[in-house]
C-alpha cells in the first residue's frame, strides 16, 4: 500500500518538473474574473461544428429565422416565406433574382443606337421648266415681201422668241441639319434649304454700218389690227422703202430659285431594317425672274426719219435707245406634310421622302419701259416713260396672292463609310402649281402712239395697249444631288 501511494507522489512530481523543464504557459493567465459591462447579444443556438478525424468540416444543417412582421391589406391572401440556405452563394440583397434582372432590364427606355445629330451637303444639278416666251422677238426677212419682217409674210423668219429660254442645267447647293430629342430617338427637328445659281441667256443681234442685214421687232398693230414691226436696222435697196438706218438689239433673260424649310420629325416605326418618319412643318419656296431687252437705234442719213424720239427724227450723231424690263418675283409660304421611310441593309440604305405642302402663292411682276437719247459724250439726255412692249398702259408694280401647292419627292441611296460619315447620291423632284412668269406678260399688242421711238408718237385715239395680262402657269425643277453627311 504504501508502494502505491509513494508511485502516484513521484509521478505528480515528474510531471511538474515536466511542465519547468519546456517552459510552457496556458494560453490565458487571469487572477480575477473579467466582468462584461455590455451584456452580450441574445443569439439564437447555433449547432455544434464538428469535424470528421481528418479535420474536414461538415455541411451546416438548415435553420429556419423568424417570420417578419408582416402587413396585410383586407382581402389579400397570407404571404410565405420559405427559409434560407445560409450555405447557398451569396447575393447581393440589393439586386433582384436573375429572372426579375432580365424584366426589367427589358422594361427600361431602350437608348438609341443611331446618331443624334447630323449634317449633310449636297451639290445639286438640276432642270427646270423653260422659261416661257411665246411670241417671237426678232425677225428677220427679204425686201421682196409686202410688209417685211411682219408675221403673216412668206419670207418672215424668227431670229429668236417663240421657243422659250433654256437656262439648263443649273448647280446648286442643299444643306441640311437635325437633331433628335432624348434617348429614343423618335422626336427630331429638321432644318434644311436649297440654292440655285442664277443662270442667264442672251441674245444679240446688229447691222453694221450699211444698215444690213435687215432687223425688226414684230407686234399686231393695236390701230388697226395687223401684223407689224419697229424697225432695228433696215438699208433696202429701194429708197422709197427704206429707213436708212442701224441698229442692234440684246435679250437677256435670268432666272434664280431657292428654298428653305423647318420641320418636325416623329418616327412612328423603327426596327433593325425600316423606320418610317412622319413629317410637319413650314416651308418656303421662292422663283425670280427677269427679262429685258434693249435696242441702240441710229440714222445712217440726216433727215431721213428712220429713227425718231417722240416723233421727231433725230441727228445721226445721236442714239435712241429703248429698254423693256419684265421682273417678276414668286414667294410661296406655307405649311406641309409628309413622311420618310429609311430602308437599312447592312452599310447601305434608302431613303424615300415625300412631302405636300399648301399656303399662299405671292405673286410679283414689275414692268419698267423707257426711251433715251444718247449723245456723242455716251450721256443720256432726254428721256421719255416707255420702250416697246413696256409702256404707260401696261407699266408698273402688279401684285396679287394666289392658293400655293408645292409638292416634292426625294430619293436618296446611302453608304456608310464609317460610324460618323456618310455618302449619298439620290433624286429630287419638285413642282408648283402657279407661278408668273416674264415672258407671259408681254402683250404683243401695241398702240404705236404710245412708243416714244415711232413716228406717230402722240397721236390721239389709239386704244390702251398693251395690257398687262397677269399670266401664270405650272413649274417643275428636278434634277441629281450627291451629298456628304456627318453624324454625331
């Protein structure tokens, strides 16, 4: 017994000297108890962990929370809940489920994968509508005739007038900007204008200094109802017909156009391939004109009477000239429709416009006649109101308004080099239902009392002609465009 007692002393005593012998302490060493002064959380019980022999851990076994509180209206079912998986991935509480992620992602305003902003140059080649002149202006014709020079005689011909003037073609230039409005791209505005350049056309004529050839400017007798002429320059062999004089005569006619307008667009439809594009807006279209001839009239002998200023033969060192000015201006303002529809195929496209618009038509024509005589210095002296065809009776400012109608159509194919830029070559067609026009407001009409340059000037009893005639009719311009736009 005491053999026992003594083993179990010495083995206490090995293992303290044990424990010296490694210098070993425990892990907390405290001589007074530590107090919390903030009482702990109240934590629900969790499960023990506990690990396998190779210190693997295991699956954490499912633990239900606590229902919310939960609000209810009268007349709702009951909610659930269904309870948490804490060893399921993590997600972020601010970010809905996968499939609610994709709703609403497609309910979100679509922002607009084409441009905002674009900017398009055009140069323009275009045709217009002859300028309409439809009574001859010269003439020419033998001595052998009764009358020469006159419309009703065999051997009469027309140098020029009777055929219209062809100014074409014509170089432009068209530009355009637009812009749309928020995201999706279905509100834009539109502005855009065309220039034509003034084209011009001119004829001349003269006798040299022998009077020849024979020149003449024809018009119906208003007196006594026959084809007649104003000499420009006529030497006949036969003295007994013969004025004895020389002369020249120039027609100039021009004619300019341009265009502007402001617009509203509204795409109505639009997928990958079509857009089509309602248009509203104001638009104004402006045609002027101008159409003068003049005349340089001077007696090859004194006294002959071939060239007269207010009935009196003038001296061979003196010129009388004639000026016939026909201006007329054409302004339409109003308001228009239309719609657009873009046809997209990879890099290329088609655009097709159309466009109506109606409102009112101002219409202006300015008739200006004079007589002068020009002295040996080139200094005008006296002047008298009044040329040819432009005279007191038919002279002055004529204006009137008239319902406008301009439609236009445009067709436009594109290439798309880059994401910013864009080349076009396309088509325009425009047209205006009423426009006046210089040479329909010549009457060819005319009481010879009232030109200053004829010899039975101031005569009385002669009728009031010409008149002015306020003459309108239809105008087209249609022509090629090759464009550059830039998009942002």
């Amino acid at each position: 017994m005491k053999a026992w007692i003594g083993a179990i002393l010495l083995s206490a005593a090995g293992t303290g000297m044990a424990d010296i012998a490694h210098g070993q302490s425990p892990a907390f060493q405290r001589t007074l108890p530590l107090t919390p002064t903030v009482p702990p959380p109240l934590m629900p019980d969790m499960p023990a962990i506990s690990t396998n022999r190779a210190g693997a851990q295991l699956p954490q076994p499912m633990i239900a929370l606590p229902a919310p509180p939960i609000v209810q209206k009268a007349g709702e079912p009951q909610p659930t809940f269904s309870p948490v998986d804490l060893n399921a991935a993590y997600q972020d509480p601010f970010l809905p489920p996968d499939q609610e992620i994709t709703s609403y992602i497609e309910d979100m305003p679509q922002a607009s994968s084409g441009p905002r902003l674009w900017i398009t140059a055009d140069y323009l080649m275009w045709w217009t509508k002859r300028g309409p002149q439809p009574d001859p202006l010269v003439v020419t014709g033998p001595e052998t005739d009764p009358f020469p020079g006159a419309l009703d005689q065999p051997g009469t011909r027309v140098l020029y007038g009777g055929q219209g003037f062809d100014y074409n073609p014509f170089s432009g230039f068209r530009t355009s900007v637009g812009f749309w409005c928020g995201g999706d791209n279905r509100l834009g505005f539109e502005f855009n204008g065309f220039i034509l350049e003034q084209k011009s056309t001119q004829f001349r004529a003269g006798g040299n200094a022998q009077g020849q050839p024979f020149l003449a400017r024809p018009f119906n007798n208003a007196q006594t109802g026959n084809e007649n002429v104003f000499f420009t320059s006529q030497n006949f062999a036969d003295p007994t017909r013969s004025a004895f004089m020389r002369g020249s005569i120039d027609v100039t006619s021009n004619s300019k156009m341009w265009n502007w307008e402001l617009n509203t667009l509204f795409t109505g439809y639009r997928d990958e391939r079509m857009a089509v594009s309602l248009i509203g807006g104001f638009r104004s279209v402006v045609l002027r004109e101008r159409l003068a001839i003049s005349e340089e009239l001077q007696n090859l002998l004194p006294n002959t009477g071939g060239v007269v200023f207010r009935g009196i033969p003038v001296d061979p060192t003196q010129r009388v000239l004639t000026f016939d000015k026909f201006n007329a201006e054409n302004a339409f303002f109003g308001g228009q429709l239309g719609t657009r529809i873009h046809l997209q195929a990879g890099r290329w496209a088609i655009d097709m416009t159309g466009k109506a618009a109606i409102g009112t038509m101002q219409q202006l024509v300015n008739v200006e006649g004079l007589t002068a005589i020009d002295g040996p210095n080139n200094r005008v002296g006296l002047t008298a109101p009044g040329g040819v065809y432009a005279l007191p009776s038919n002279m002055g400012r004529h204006y009137r308004e008239r319902l406008g109608f301009v439609p236009e159509g445009n067709v436009d194919l594109s290439y798309t080099l880059s994401q910013n830029l864009v080349v076009k070559a396309g088509y325009s067609f425009l047209w205006i239902n009423s426009v006046a026009r210089p040479g329909n407001q010549i009457d060819r009409t005319v009481d010879p009392a009232q030109v200053p340059s004829d010899a039975s000037f101031g005569q009385p009893g002669g009728p009031p002609r010409p008149f002015f005639p306020f003459y309108t009719e239809s105008f087209w311009a249609q022509g090629l465009n090759l464009s550059l736009e830039v998009r942002y």
